[in-house]
C-alpha cells in the first residue's frame, strides 16, 4: 500500500468515505452498484475502471462492495472518485469455482450479493460484476426475480460483426442450457429490445441459430420458434431474417442472434478462441525474416488499429435479461479497461431506463401469445 | 472448349478413356471414385483437383463420375491423368437445395450416388465429392450401411489449432442434428481412430465439448457420456481430458473434439466466420494509410505465409466416420486446391485400411459396454 494522496486528509479513509451520504453521492447522478471482489485481477483493476469511467462521463458515481481495507485506500488514493464513490464493507468473496447452488444458500455476506441487493431495494440503478457468472446469474434470479412472462433469463453479448455497429447482440449465451420455442421467442423479444435500446437500432433484424437456412431443418423447438418469432414480427416491430448460421454471428445479415444458452455459449467461446489463434499465427508471421520484423515495425499503427477494434475489453460486458433489474457481467478476467467498458454500458442502458422499457415490451406480447402450448 | 492436346489420339476422347480398364487403371493405385458434378466450381475444378493430386501423388488413381460430355474433353487435355483416370457416365447432378430424401428417393441417376455406389461394390477404396453434405450422407448411409455398433454416423473435420499438428480433430459437424451418451462414445472411439490414422497420433487426447470443464456441468447426456468415455479410456488407449469449452476447438488441449452435429456445425462455422472477419479487418487496416500501404507490402510474404497456415482449402475435408465405407466430403466452393485436398486425405485414409481399422475397433468395444440403457 502507497501512503496516501495529499488532497484528502486520510487518516481514516474508510470513514471518510463512509461519511458520504448516498444523497451527496447521486446528485442527479446514475448510480452503479459494483461488485469489487469477484474477477481474476482484484479489487485494484475494479477501482482502476470506475475511475477511468467517473473521468470520462461525470453522470455516474458508484456503490463499491467487497472488504473495507483494502477498497478504501485504493478509492482514497484516486484522483476521480472523491465524492463520487461509496464504499460498502462485505466480508465474503464468491469465487470463480464456488458452485451457484452453495453461494445460494450461503453467500448473504458476500459483496456479489450485495451489490445485486442494491439493485433490488432501489438503491442503484444497475449492477456490475466481474466475477462467477453461474453464482451471479444464480443470485440475481432470485434477489430480483424474473420479469412476468419471462421462463428462463438470459445473457445478451455484443458479439464483433461486419455490421454498420461492428457488433450483433447474441443470447442466450449460458445463463440455461436449455430454452423451448417460448423462451427463444422471448429472446428474440429481448435481443430486439436491447438492440433499441443499446444499439439505437430503430428495427432490428433477428435471426435464429440453425445448422442452415432452409425452413425444414434444425431441431423441433426450432421450427415451433421460428413460427413465434415471425408472428410477432408485426407487432413488436422487429424484422425476422429467419434462420441463419454460424457464420453469420460475425457477418452483417442481422443484429440480434438468438439461440439457446448451450449452443451460444460455445459459439461465443470458439470464435474468441479462434480469433486469438489468427493472432497467435500473425505475430508468428511477423517473427519469421529480418524483412517481416520491420514489416511488423511499419505495421504497428494498423495492427494497433486492429486490435482496438476487435478489442473484446471495449465492448465487455454480458447483460442479464429478463429479470426486475439490470445486471452487467463483466469478463472474470477484465482489467481497468474492460471493467470501464462494462460500467459504460451499464450506464447507458441505465440512462435509457432500458429495463423498464423491456418489461412493458414483454407484457405487451403476452396476450397476443399464439403459442399452441 | 479448347482443341484437344496432342499427347494422345483424342478423335473420340471420351471412348479413349472408357477404353481403359479398370486392372490398368489400378495396377496396385489406390482407386478413387470422385463425384465431379457435385461442387460450386464445376467439374473443371474437380477435374483440375485431380490432376493436381495425380501430378503429386503416383500411386493414385480416379474414376470419375458425372456428364460425359462435359468431363470427357477436361479429361483428354490434362497432362497428369492420362491412363490414371476412368469416366463413367452418370447424366443426374444433386443440386444444392435438393432435399435429402428426395434424393434418396429419385436420385440413383445422378453422379453423387454412382460415386458412394463404387465403394459399396469394392471397386474404389473411397468416395470424394464437393456437392450436397445432406445428400451426400443419406445416399451413403443407405448405400454402405453404419458399422455394427453405430447408431448414429458423423462428420469429422479438422480445426485448425495450437496443437502441434495445427489441427484437431472435431466431430460430428452436422451428420445429425442430435447425439446421445452412446452415440457421444462412439463419436469418441471414431474420432480417436481418425486421429491414430490420419494424425499419426499414437494416444490422442479426447475432449468432451460443455459450457465448462467443470464436471457437474452440462446436459445430462453429456455427464453420461463423460463416464462411458472416461470408462473406456485404458482399453482404447486414448487420453480423455474430461469436458473442454469452445475456447479449446483451437487451444492445444486436446486432439479430438467430440460433440454432436448441431453444436459441432454451430461452431465451425462461427469460427470460420470470425476468422473471416479477422482477416477483413486486417485488409482494412493495412489500407489506412500511406504508410500502412507500405508496410502491408512488405509484410506480403509473412501475411501469405499466414494465409497458407490458416487456409481451409488446406486441410478441405469432412470425413464420414461409422460407415461401412469411406466418403470425403469436400468444401461445396472448394476449388482445385480444395479438392486436391481432400483427395490427399481420402487416399491417406485409404492406404491406412483406416475403415478397417475403425471398424475392428468399433467391435471391440462392443461386448464392454457397460452404459446403463
């Protein structure tokens, strides 16, 4: 630990902090509720996010959860978060290997339930973070519980495309392994909104996950979906491309993917994976000659280009929808750049009251439901 | 059509080479029956693809299948096929958007099922076509009929990865939509074999494809499937590393992916979309300014040599496995590279007796099923 900065008087940081009502700290202000405990950095990476996002957007200030000595004197030490950070003591960590059934029952004292409990009682208007995603998905099911009409939840990514964004939303990408021809149609209905939402796409194009494009293929619960989706279509003014591939998660015929949690939790994990074996085989490449060094040397403004735009820390950030609040997942192993990144987006969707919208979205297509259940 | 060469008598070209029999045509080659009607390109390019492979490989040979006319003059001008290269004449051609069973039904004219017929009757040691995969699968599943043991047969690729062989095996991609703990085993067993036969790996490392590594993770067929394949693991002589993600299809972890078709199709496609886009965005850098310009012709050699690495048409070929009878599955747009490809395999599948092999194996394990059906 660094003795502390000069421009507070810090001889008991923590109460310092403490002393900072929730009045002071919102001000008009968004408030985001983070859990600083659960990724694979530490506390240090979360504090370092939320000050590089209290820098950039000043509407936002932050409930912090995890273990009081060690959070107060990274907030103390911060040039951003004075008065814009409240510090909320949690002894227990959920780890990223605690089974979501045993943080059920015994985690009341951890700073993951915690910060989704801020979400509950009204406190805060989104929570974020970086830790055990069955745990978290687990936690906030039941602290906030799903929207009506909502069966399974589901978390929404944004996935890097050929599209005008750079990016399609795809879910279920692992909150359930399973999801029947209702749930996806309530993905659909939820992609769609997040798209309007996240995206500013006044209409967004939704396509189902299948192994082809022809109507006769694909598995039962897939055709009963694709009839669901296209009947609301109208409606809820989305435009339904109908079944496409893999190879369109990255391409730029739609904007929002559905399929189930299963498949697009592999999916999402084999095109990571083969993106960075693409990046592993280029620095080999640029290794190989005297001549492909200084290539790489000349190229290093365009490769740096490169891989800020299909940086996943920029646009990190797993949604939880369909519950009574919004969750934001960051990567486990997000440092202060991509926590900033998932605390962008949770402000964004926070400012648009986007999970208010999505619920009255949700209620408004169930009495139209056709479904021969 | 250009005027017929002059290395041969061409007046009739097409009886020239009907002329030829069979015993000259194999004189110990390995016989190749090819579908030339099935691809995107055309029979030129199947044609082009054989005379590549005809050029390297001499102890090859190839009775091709598909429109007389048209193969007939392809044939008769190509340096490399001379003596090496039966036509026969089948006047139907499987499109595309044929429907499987259609197909099944009406298709015994068309050069796609001639070419799975000359590996039933013995003639040819193995089948190549770059047409219809649904087709292609129905007509050989009905023509050669699964191997005892196997109820469901599948389509094994290989995935480029950090491996030290640069690939793993991964199956199935799309044989069937579905897969239960018995068909996963026996996934399992083929796709070892396959990795023994084609990969020269003595005990491949066997990975089974869930949302985590964890074991009390997945569907419940695949907590099944992981104790059969983990109860045949010293018998077989294969390494069975437990559950891996999608992360792992292109991580060094494992040598043989096993899945069923519909996640399996799912995946390789995403991953060659993302690789796809991969390379979009690196053109588009290189084109940003003067300098990147420059650097991106200096770099040419290495991002060729990158190209090569990660080429699909290199390594172009789904392998049915669980069939009495070996059928390669080419890329439907692979061009003469491509099909050379998947030649190359096909022979190198044939030459290790690799259906004999699979099948004994297969066999084998048999009488020590212990699953719980």
């Amino acid at each position: 630990m660094t003795a502390p900065t000069d421009h507070t008087d810090a001889t008991d940081p923590a109460q310092v902090d403490q002393a900072q009502s929730n009045g002071n700290l919102s001000q008009g202000r968004t408030l985001i509720s983070v859990d600083a405990m659960g990724g694979d950095e530490g506390p240090a990476a979360v504090v370092a996010g939320c000050s590089l996002s209290a820098k950039i957007n000043p509407d936002i200030a932050f409930i912090l959860h995890g273990d009081e000595a060690q959070l107060a004197p990274l907030v103390q030490r911060d040039p951003h978060l004075g008065g814009r950070c409240d510090i909320r003591h949690a002894s227990g960590v959920v780890s990223m290997d605690d089974k979501p059934s045993h943080v059920v029952r015994t985690g009341k004292d951890t700073s993951m339930w915690a910060t989704v409990e801020s979400v509950r009682s009204g406190e805060s208007a989104v929570a974020v973070s970086c830790g055990n995603t069955g745990a978290l998905m687990a936690i906030s099911t039941i602290r906030l519980r799903k929207l009506p009409g909502v069966n399974r939840p589901a978390i929404a990514v944004l996935y890097p495309s050929a599209n005008k964004n750079g990016f399609n939303v795809m879910l279920d990408v692992g909150a359930d392994i399973r999801a029947d021809a209702e749930d996806l149609l309530r993905f659909a209905l939820m992609g769609a909104s997040y798209a309007r939402n996240g995206m500013d796409l006044k209409k967004p194009r939704v396509g189902l996950l299948n192994v082809g494009t022809e109507e006769h293929k694909g598995r039962a619960e897939l055709k009963e979906a694709y009839d669901l989706i296209r009947a609301q279509e109208m409606e809820v003014g989305y435009d339904f491309v109908g079944f496409v591939e893999g190879g369109d998660i990255s391409g730029d015929k739609v904007d929002v993917i559905v399929t189930d949690g299963f498949t697009g939790n592999v999916a999402i994990k084999t095109g990571e994976g083969t993106a960075k074996l693409v990046g592993l085989r280029l620095r080999e490449a640029f290794k190989y000659s005297v001549l492909s060094k200084l290539a790489s040397l000349l190229a290093y403004t365009s490769l740096r280009r490169l891989s800020v735009k299909i940086d996943p820390r920029r646009v990190n950030g797993g949604v939880f929808l369909g519950l009574n609040g919004t969750v934001v997942k960051s990567h486990g192993s997000a440092d202060a750049t991509g926590v900033s990144a998932a605390i962008k987006l949770a402000a964004q969707l926070a400012q648009n009251q986007f999970n208010e919208r999505l619920a009255a979205r949700i209620a408004a297509t169930l009495p139209v439901e056709e479904s021969p259940e």
